[in-house]
C-alpha cells in the first residue's frame, strides 16, 4: 500500500518512509492511497473477539501488504497489553475507558505502536542512523510519546511543551525519564511548539544532517491504530445487546487525528451511524460545521488543555478523506463546544448522579452525548484521560480528593531535567544541529 499527501503534490511513498518521514516534502500529511474494506462477515462475529484480536484483523487489513504478519501480531500483543473496558454510566451512554495503559491517556497505544512500527523499519533500512523525533505537546502526548519510546533502540526522543501550561503531573511523565527522551521547556504556547517542530521539518539544513521524524497525530503509525478502540467499543456494545445500526460516538477532539481515525473505520466498514466531534473552547471545527469555513485561531487555554488547538493538524485529512465536501462532512459529523464552566457542572452533575467521575476531556464529550444523542440511539463517548491526571481541577469541582494511581504518582518522585528554550524557531535549531 502507497501513501499519498493530502497536498497532492508530493510522491507516493512506501508505509515505512511515510512513518519515517511523518510529513510529507509538501508539507501535506500522508494517507492511505486505497481504504481497504473489512468483510462484512467480521462484524457478525466481532462480538466475540478478544481487543488483539480485532486489532490484529484491522492492522493485517491496513498493514498486512507492508508488515510480516508475525511481527504484526507480536507488535499488537505487546502493546495493548491492557484493558480498554466499555462501562455504561447511563441507560443509552457507555464510557469507553481509555486511560489504562502506562501514562493512563488514550495516547499510549498510538504512542507505542508508532514506537514499535519505527524500529521494525528501521531494522530493515540499510541506514543506521539515530531517528530523531520531534513532539510538540499540550500534555498528554508528550508523556504517552516519551514513555511509548523509551528505551527503543536507534531512536531519540525530543519532546516540546509550552512552559507552565501543563500540568504538574504530566510534565513529570516526560521530564523525569532521561535516557533516550530529551524534554524541551518552550517559552510560548502548544502552537509555538508546534510551529517550531513543522519548521524543523521543512528546514533543509537540520533534515540533511539529522533523520527527523514527528510524532504527533501527524504520523500515520500513530493516528491509523488509533481506530482499534471503536472496533472495539463496537464488539462490546454488541455484547451488551444494543440495537447496532443507532451507535453514536463522541470524541473529544482537540488535533482530530482520533476522530480522524474513527472517520477511517467508518468507511472500512464499521457501522458507527454519526460522530460528534466535541470541543472546548478551542472550536474552529465547530465553527467550520457551521459555516463552511476553516478559520484556524490561536488557541485559548482551557481546563481541557489536551485540546487547546487552534488550528487541528488533522483537519487536512478529514478534508480529504471527504473530497472537499462541506455537505459530507456534515453527513457524518456535528459538532459542539463547551466552556470550562459547562465542563465543570459536567463532571459535577454527573459524579453526584451516578458517581462516575470524568476528566475534563471526557466530559466535554459526555456533554454531547447528552444534548445531542437522539432518542433510540446509543452512545459512547471516549474517556481520554484518567481524572487523576487532572486532579487540581476535578478536586475542586467535586470537593474530594482523588486518589493518584501508583504509576502516576511514581512519576512525581523523579528528578525534573528539561532544556530551556524560546519559542524562536533559531534557537530550536542551534539545538538540533548540536546533536548527533
Ligand atoms: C490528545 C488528547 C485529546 C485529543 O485528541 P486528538 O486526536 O488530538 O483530537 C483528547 N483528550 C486527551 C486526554 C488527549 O490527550
């Protein structure tokens, strides 16, 4: 399988020098060149399948042209070597658990597979050079990022984040690792960092001495497995003997690459009916539902900072993935937005209610759910994060303390080394071209 830019003026290239490259020399972002459609029959039975076992059925239907099926499965056992459970916290609204991996977000799983997917390939390349692999984060993807990587061969990851704009725990989980994770503290806001790592890789200069790649939902090895979780969430519904062809489910989105991946399922086959792509503040995608125009913003911070985007990378993609189509993007996905408040009163209401407790992500897509699920309809909504990793927040609105796992808290007792830094693309440079 070849892969194509979004910008439509880049060559085709194999899976590995997608993954490799991250963006595409047009600066488009790579996709798939066919989506290949999973066999009806897989969902008749998907009920009754294990979570690697659908993934491994997924992948070989993505990779399987380009990967050993061996290797495939072993990369799939290996990293989803933990439970992504579907827990009904209304009548029609089930939570589907994404925070049980080791930085407890939704991103570990993208994370490792990327990781794992790299040193396969990289394997097999008659280069051995050290890859460089630039992140820039809001938070959670920086430690997903940094602890999915960790200790791989041949690998060095740099991790941007914006200096105070992420939680005490969280930057904890990527500036305490040492080893093949370097941390740079930026001066600036999540969009600086981002500009500085898609400066990196435009500059000829830095990509003819160093083997750059990104990490970021950018990159199709960590964006495409991320639609294991609906198939998934799909056969535990049917377990649950839900009526299938009235599933709804929403994201809480922030760089769109897991509603991005979602969007892809949907069209390999899987019957989701809508999704509903859900905002913080941060909604320019909201905003293009509505009128039928992109208007990227600066972003606004938010308690629900993993979403603090103000011009969603992934939104090339989905726009492609639609011919353009403002009325088909329309078909298939709503939108909405919420302030901190609304979010707030979300996790408040609804732990006084049933005693679930949501993180701030996770309830701003259980807002959506409740005001726009349908009659009839059943909905899932993705829990991104563990609430503990936004415990400041969630404390204060239920006015109770919230027990940090152990593997959070862990991360708390390492030493802080990070790099200081501008939010200058010069300075980032000047760093880069002194490693090796
Ligand atoms: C990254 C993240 C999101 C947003 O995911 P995108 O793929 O960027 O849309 C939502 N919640 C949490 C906790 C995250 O870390």
């Amino acid at each position: 399988m070849k892969y194509y830019s979004t910008n439509h003026n880049a060559e085709l290239v194999t899976l590995k020098d997608a993954i490799i490259k991250g963006l595409a020399p047009d600066r488009g972002l790579y996709m798939p060149e066919r989506i290949p459609s999973i066999p009806t029959a897989f969902f008749k039975h998907i009920g009754e399948m294990s979570l690697q076992d659908i993934a491994y059925v997924v992948a070989n239907t993505l990779f399987g042209e380009d990967m050993e099926s061996a290797s495939l499965k072993s990369l799939i056992d290996e990293t989803l070597n933990f439970d992504i459970p579907l827990v009904k916290v209304a009548d029609d609204k089930y939570s589907l658990e994404l925070f049980h991996g080791p930085t407890l977000a939704f991103k570990d799983v993208g994370a490792r597979f990327m990781a794992r997917m790299l040193a396969y390939f990289n394997k097999r390349g008659s280069a051995d050079r050290t890859i460089h692999v630039l992140v820039a984060t809001s938070g959670d993807t920086g430690s997903a990022v940094a602890n999915g990587f960790l200790n791989v061969p041949g690998v060095h990851v740099h991790v941007l984040y914006p200096k105070g704009k992420v939680s005490p725990i969280q930057e904890a989980q990527f500036t305490t690792l040492g080893n093949n994770i370097t941390a740079l503290e930026v001066d600036g806001t999540f969009d600086d960092c981002q500009a500085m790592v898609k400066a990196a890789f435009s500059d000829q200069e830095v990509s003819s001495k160093l083997y750059l790649t990104s990490a970021n939902s950018i990159n199709v090895a960590r964006f495409l497995p991320q639609m294991f979780y609906y198939y998934h969430a799909y056969a535990q519904l049917m377990r649950d003997g839900v009526d299938m062809k009235n599933v709804v489910v929403a994201v809480p989105s922030g760089n769109f690459g897991n509603i991005c991946s979602a969007l892809i399922a949907k069209r390999m086959g899987l019957p989701i009916k809508r999704f509903i792509a859900a905002n913080n503040r941060n909604d320019v995608f909201f905003q293009y539902l509505a009128t039928g125009t992109y208007t990227p913003r600066p972003s606004v911070p938010t308690i629900a900072n993993a979403m603090d985007v103000g011009d969603p990378s992934n939104f090339a993609r989905i726009l492609d993935l639609y011919g353009n189509s403002h009325e088909r993007i329309c078909t298939d996905i709503s939108g909405c937005t919420y302030d901190d408040d609304t979010i707030r009163r979300t996790i408040k209401e609804e732990y006084d209610r049933s005693g679930y407790l949501l993180d701030p992500h996770g309830a701003v897509a259980y807002r959506a759910l409740q005001e726009h699920l349908n009659p009839g309809e059943t909905g899932v909504f993705l829990e991104t994060a563990h609430p503990a990793k936004f415990k400041e927040t969630v404390e204060s609105v239920i006015g109770k303390n919230v027990p940090v796992p152990k593997r959070l808290s862990a991360f708390l007792s390492g030493e802080k080394r990070v790099v200081k830094m501008s939010a200058l693309y010069p300075a980032f440079k000047k760093y880069l071209l002194a490693c090796d």
